[in-house]
C-alpha cells in the first residue's frame, strides 16, 4: 500500500514528517511512503536516522507553500512544490491510496479540491477530525472544522450525511447521533443558518439526528458526528486545543512554584497524569481527513510531530480498509437530500 | 446601593440566590437587596438560613420565565415574572443601580432590550463576559457571547468600541487590545462577516486593533477584547467552558480509579488544584453584563451556586463605580464608527 507525505509546510518540516514516515515503515508491514519535497533536505534526514530499507523513495519539489500565500495561487504557480507534486502523485497514481500534509490548510483544500475533484454529487467537502470525548475509547466526529467558512443549510444537511456514511463505516457504529452545533439545545436555538439546517436535518431519513447541542457538550460522548459550519467548527476545535493547553499549562506552572510535598505529590500522580494525557490527546486521533473528494487526504495539525505523522499514516490506512470511498459514493448517491443543489 | 436580584429561572432558583444575596448584604457595606419572585418561597429560605437584617426585600412576582419558554412571548405576557418585575423596578428606580439574574438568556436580553432600552447610538447591545487567561489576573473580555446571533459587520466594530470602553474604565487598560475572533491569524483569514468586520476595525480610530486571532489563542493574555458575532462567541466561551468540565472530570475518574501512591499524589497536591480551580474558575469573574443598555444588567450562569451570585453583586458595584453608564454614552458617542447605520 502506497502512501504520500508532503514533507514541508508543517513547523518540524522536514525532520518529524520525515521521522514520522520512517517510525511508519519500519512498524507497519506492507507500507510504502513516497515523500515530496527538497530531495537532498530529506535524504539527509534518512541518512541521519539511518534508515536503509527500501520502503522510502523521494519525489524531489524543492517549492514549499506557506501559510502568509494565497492558497488558491499558490496551488496553481506552485507546481513544482512538495504539496502539488504529492496531490499530482495521488492523483494520477491508482496504487496510492492515501496523502498526508501538515501544510497551509488553506492550500490543501484548495489542492485537494481542484487536482482529486469531487465525489459526484457532493456540494462541498469538509474537513472532519475526531476529537476525544468523556467516554473511554469513544470519539466525536466534527464536521466541517475549517474547509467552508461560509455555509448554506444544505451544506451542513450534507456533513450530516458524509459524517454518518464516515463514523459508520470507520468506528461501526450502526446509527450515528447526529448533533448541531447550536448556542442552546431547544429547536428555536441558533442563528439564521442553523435554524434553516434544524429543519432540513429533521426532514432527512438517512441519519438519526438528535437536534441542537451546545459546544459545552461536544466532549461528552453522546454523540458520534456533531454538524457545524467550518468557521464555527475551526472556532470550537481550536478553543478545545487550547483550553486543554491553558489548563496543562497552568498544572505544570503550580508544579514548579509549589512546595516539596506538592512536588513529591505530582511526582505519584505521574501516571495519573500520563492516562490523560493520553485520553485526551490529539496526537493518538491523527489528524482531520478532507471528506467527500475522490481519494484520501488527512490534514495533520501544522505543529505535528512524528508521533502524529505516525497516527495519521495508521489512520489513512485505516480509512483504506474501511472501503471508504466506495462507502461513501455509495451513501451521497443513496441519500435523500432536501433543498436546492 | 440598591440592587435586584431575580430570583428564578436559575437551576438553583431560589436557595441559591437567596443564599447569595444574604451573604452579600452579609459581607458588603451599603448595600441593599430586592429579591423577585415567590415572595412565601424566597421567605421561607431566609428564613431558613436566619437572616434578620434589614438590608433584604422582597417584591412579589410569582410567575417563572423558562428557557424553553419564547423570550419576547415570555417578556410580553408573563408581567408578573420574577423577571419582568425586576426589570421594571430597575427602569423605574433611579436609586436601583443594577441588576442580576440566572434565568433564559433569551429572555433576560430581551428583558433587557425592551424594558431597559438601548443606549443612544447604540446599534446592538451585546453579552461579554471576562474570562481567565494563562497571565495571572488578566482576564480578557469576549465580546458579543450570545445576544447577536445573527451580525452586520458595524455590529462587530461597535462592540470593539463598547469592549474597549468598558475594559478601559473597569480595568484601567489604558489601550486595551483588541482581537477578531478568526480561523487564522492571517489578515485573509474569516468567513464573510469577518472580513468585512476586519476592514471595518482596521479604520476605526478609538481602539487599538491588533488583528485576526484563532480560537486557541483567546486565553493566551495577550488581548484585552476579543471581537465575535455572538453566535460564534457562544461556541467558543461554552467550548471552553465544557473542555475545562471534560479536564477535571477525568482528572476525578484518574485518581478514583488509580493506586494508592496516586491517590496520596492527589492528596499532596491539593493545594496545587485548588490555585488552579481559583485561577480559571469563572465562578471568580461574576456573570457577562450585557452592554450597551441604559443600565446595568449581569446575565449569571444558570448553573449559578449562591457564591457566584456574591461575585455578581460585586460585580454590579465594580461596573457602577466605573461610572460604565456614563463612559460607555460618552464613548459611544465619540467613536468613530465607519459603515451604515
């Protein structure tokens, strides 16, 4: 099974995308990564680790896109950078199976969207990350967390749909609970577009959708897909992220400055602590595929390390076997949506 | 100094609010209390607790406003709610600073908007509570967090000048920093409201715009104000508000499950978790004044316990001795508001 990873755009690039890839091949049989980007930059990271299977190879595109570029320019006079080569790569390649960046969103989905196309009959992909919620094990499907910052209701009626047709096939969960993000749980709750998205997600046989909910209890585990659009959602995921790094923070901070016992007692709860860390994490959870396009595309954080590269190739592989997008061509063309196309 | 207090509508309605109102006449000099609602129940709890001072009265108003109830229905009929009576006593009394309820969102600002009245040249007012930051003491003002679902850009713009005016005058910022909510921190970055809110705020003279900021970054300290459309700020304050809840919830469980050596971890550390409860409890901060009316009206959490209806009243007494009314229509009126009226 063949994989891309575009080795720049990300803050550790190339290092950790290149550490990610080779953690990859060396743990998981039957994986082979192509990696785009400076040929010579990455071969000298191979070299440092000292990797010297035949697991790897490298497509040399020395252009990098940044996060400052508009996303839609760059994809189009950038052609010869890791992020275009790779997409180009998933594009014409049948074998490939999967792409991972930790580039410029922006470009991404743009890249995304104008080399793989569409899945017939898909108004707008989106982006949509599992986050970790209260219920040991059990994740929370967001979507769209960034990909459509302006929505129309039957966009958000159409998450719904590829978010069911996604945790239904990836987590078996029979009948996913479908929620909208709203700013309280009664049916008259939300703004202009979530009123109009309530009543066409009431109306819509395939999915079983349980009404509005506050973002207090997006992590509650009750739910298996939560319906926002991407602005609100981007909204939500990142103040999740960066509560949980405010509170870790501030734990770390009173450590320091506390007494001896206060010490010797973070000390005993070091376990503690690393469950959940590890409960928690967005490191083990990969990072957000790019539903309702032609191949499979997982944006990783920008910040990622190998440790999530890792995730994200075992979470491409993962969707893979999942027979995602037949599952998922399967589910647009078989739904019953309502409103204008 | 004479403030209401409403007591119904709240999850703890009416004990708690009794509750917090006898420990603020209790704890504060030169301050009265009217109670609104049951006049026989809210008796009884003071009874109760034994309260024979004179600072408390109560004024009858049995009927109780519910937040599946409509708010602009609920305000317009029910006259005699705990609520209505309470706005009224607040329009109709000079000497009545200001007033504080846990009940409907909904109907509190609707309360708010048609019995108190608008500030002149005020467009619409808006709910901004102050949150803690990772800097000790700082707190940083979002602002609109759920009046405005649905915002022009020039709504957007007025609440930067409303943050900073009130910022200004409450925690003497000279300059208060203010940021756009956003999904990136590149000028491009928002969806269509954004970017016109961005433009907007660029050319307005009397604060001092720093630029877009992401979700992750609204606790960081280093922003004053942060700007939103009121639906988006309710995600991102319940957002955090619920994976603060989600953190100490499996904190709890961890220790519960775990040895012994970590639970006399858990033990030694108490101090280390009881600084962190104080220093970004919102419970500290009081309730979000709703800004922009012609008086002062706090909006307390429904889940409101009776020590945080005490840091309401001290609330209120901090807003009226900022002189706020008269700031905020001197601020209003001299700002320099670009777009249409």
């Amino acid at each position: 099974m063949k994989i891309v990873i575009d080795c720049y755009g990300g803050d550790y690039s190339p290092d950790e995308l290149v550490k990610g890839a080779i953690t990859s091949v060396n743990l998981i049989d039957d994986v082979e990564i192509i990696l785009t980007g400076n040929k010579e930059e990455i071969q000298n990271v191979i070299d440092q680790i000292g990797y010297k299977g035949d697991k790897l190879s490298i497509v040399d595109a020395p252009e990098v896109i940044s996060c400052d570029e508009s996303p839609t320019m760059a994809i189009r006079r950038k052609t010869n950078s890791s992020l275009v080569a790779g997409l180009n790569l998933l594009k014409e390649n049948d074998d490939i199976v999967g792409m991972i960046s930790a580039g410029s969103t922006g470009a991404v989905l743009a890249g995304g969207l104008f080399t793989i196309g569409r899945m017939e009959g898909v108004k707008r992909p989106a982006l949509a990350p599992l986050m970790p919620t209260l219920v040991e094990g059990k994740k929370v499907l967001l979507i769209d967390c960034g990909a459509n910052v302006d929505c129309k209701p039957e966009y958000l009626q159409q998450f719904a749909i590829m978010g069911s047709v996604y945790v239904k096939a990836m987590r078996g969960v029979e009948k996913p609970k479908v929620a909208l993000l709203s700013n309280g749980v009664e049916d008259h709750k939300g703004n202009d577009l979530v009123h109009q998205a309530f009543a066409l997600l009431k109306e819509t046989k395939d999915i079983d959708f349980v009404g509005n909910i506050e973002a207090r209890e997006m992590l509650s585990g009750d739910y298996d897909v939560i319906v926002c659009d991407g602005f609100v959602g981007n909204v939500a995921l990142k103040a999740t992220e960066g509560t949980f790094k405010v509170f870790t923070s501030v734990l770390k901070n009173e450590i320091k400055s506390a007494g001896l016992g206060s010490k010797l007692g973070a000390l005993l709860m070091k376990k503690v602590f690393k469950n959940i860390k590890r409960k928690l994490s967005y490191t083990d959870v990969g990072g957000s595929p790019f539903l309702g396009i032609n191949k499979i595309l997982v944006k990783s954080h920008g910040s990622s390390k190998a440790d999530t590269i890792y995730s994200c190739v075992r979470q491409v592989i993962e969707i893979h076997k999942s027979n995602y997008i037949e599952n998922m061509r399967e589910g647009i063309k078989n739904s019953s949506m309502v409103g204008e196309n």
